[in-house]
C-alpha cells in the first residue's frame, strides 16, 4: 500500500488544474472499486475521483465476470469523472487506447475492453455510468458520472489463477495472462498508476470534446483483431475489420459485413 500512497500526491497535483475538486483515495482492501463509486453515485456524491485498492475481493469485469486481484501483484482503481459528450458510443475504447498508450508501445486492444500485451491479456475495462436526474437532450448533454475500472496485471499472474476465469465450453483454453512487469522490469503499481491517471482524465475529458473521433486513428494502431479471424459469441464466423466511427466492430461473415456493438468476440486459433 505504500509504494500507492507514495504517487496519490503526485497524481493529485497533476490532475486538479483542469480538475477541480478532484480528490484521490487510497485503500487497502475492499469490495470493488467501481461498485464503490457507484454506491457513492447513488447516494448523490458525483464529484471527481480516483479510488484505489490494494486489494479487491470481488471485483468486477465485463459481463459479470470477476477480477480477482492480490496485494503487489495488480493494479486495481476506478474513476469517476463528470462527463457530457453528445455522443456515448466508443467510450471504453477511447479508455483503452489512453491506458495503452501510457503503459508501453506493445500493448495492444482486444474489442471491446481488454489490454494485450503478446497476444495474453494484461488488463481489462469495466465502463459504468450514473445520471445526476437532470434530463439530458442533444442540445443540451446533462453530466453523466463515468466511473472506469481498471485492472492492470503488474506480475505476471500464477497459472493457477486460470481455473477462476470464466471459460465457453468448446472454446479453446484461455492463454496465460501477461503482467507488465514482462516489458517494464521493476515497475510497481503505484508508478503504473502515476503513469496512466492524469493522460486518461484528459482523455475523457478529448472524449467529450470531440467523442470516439479523436480516438479512432489510435486504435487502429493498436487493434489486436485486425484482420484476424474470429467467432462472435452466437458462433458466427469471420474477420476483423477494425472499427467503425461509433466503435463498433466490423465483421466480415459469409452472409456480409456485420457491425458489432454488443457481442462477446473471441479469437479463432489458427
């Protein structure tokens, strides 16, 4: 916890100029950072904030599924950042491509919400929002909270942790995750964070400026599935065409190209 305490400071200096009110919390332990802020959210509190944990005993990725974290091992926050873009649509994958871009130039994006590096996962997105009760109209976008989960795998994780992943009957076992220590030797968590905060409020705030536009070129030089074979999660087949303007994924199938927004997307193995 310290070597996190010790860049909360720093963090918090970079931020608040283009963030007031900003604050920056750090934990030990706790449920799940987003399910925090969003508790937070509900009770009406919808202020800027960096929430980070040590450890989280049933954190949240997409889909339901669990992110299991350990102390030194991980890197584990949530932020939440008022925002009003007028357009929502790629909003985890502008995430994607501001936390790739801080943390090394082989990281890759797996649509919609997973970070690579060396075709293994090294983190994952989970993207949430919570209203103020101000209704929202296109001429006039009420601030929404954001609250964006982040886990980064510092330490390459053990083997073991595999038999906890949530696994498609039929479907190829997942690879090994990857830690970023692999590229970054030495780093610890709390320089992770320091790496990625201040770039990704900024981010969100470009986000929404100017939505999924400003992000587009840059995910397509970080896109994973480009070109690649892949099986949509209702078995259809096909290759990776990159993104559309809204970030959704384009599909080439036998019956034609497909858009997808919602779909889980695995990779075929060759």
């Amino acid at each position: 916890m310290a070597e996190l305490l010790a860049h909360a400071e720093a963090i918090w200096e970079a931020v608040v100029p283009s963030t007031p009110g900003f604050t920056v919390e750090v934990l030990r332990s706790i449920d799940s950072t987003n399910s925090e802020l969003m508790r937070r959210a509900r009770d009406g509190l919808l202020e800027p904030l960096l929430l980070v944990a040590e450890e989280q005993t049933a954190g949240r990725g997409r889909l339901g599924r669990n992110w299991h974290s350990r102390p030194g091992q991980s890197l584990t926050f949530s932020l939440a950042m008022p925002v009003a873009p007028v357009n929502w649509s790629g909003l985890s994958l502008a995430v994607g491509v501001s936390l790739a871009n801080s943390l090394h130039a082989d990281v890759r994006l797996k649509w919609p919400n997973d970070l690579w590096l060396y075709e293994r996962k090294l983190g994952g997105i989970l993207v949430e929002t919570a209203g103020s009760g101000t209704i929202s109209t296109a001429s006039a976008p009420q601030p929404r909270l954001v609250v964006v989960g982040v886990g980064i795998n510092i330490a390459r994780p053990l083997s073991t942790a595999l038999t906890s992943l949530s696994h498609t009957a039929g479907a190829p076992q997942p690879m090994e995750p990857a830690g970023l220590a692999e590229v970054l030797v030495g780093v610890d968590a709390g320089e992770v964070l320091q790496r990625v905060v201040a770039p990704l409020v900024h981010d969100l705030q470009a986000f929404a400026s100017s939505g999924f536009t400003a992000f587009e070129e840059r995910f397509a030089q970080r896109d994973a599935l480009r070109n690649r074979a892949v099986r949509l999660s209702d078995g259809t087949e096909g290759t990776a065409h990159g993104v559309d303007a809204d970030g959704a994924l384009m599909v080439l199938t036998a019956q034609g190209m497909r858009h997808i927004t919602s779909s889980e997307v695995s990779v075929r193995p060759c």
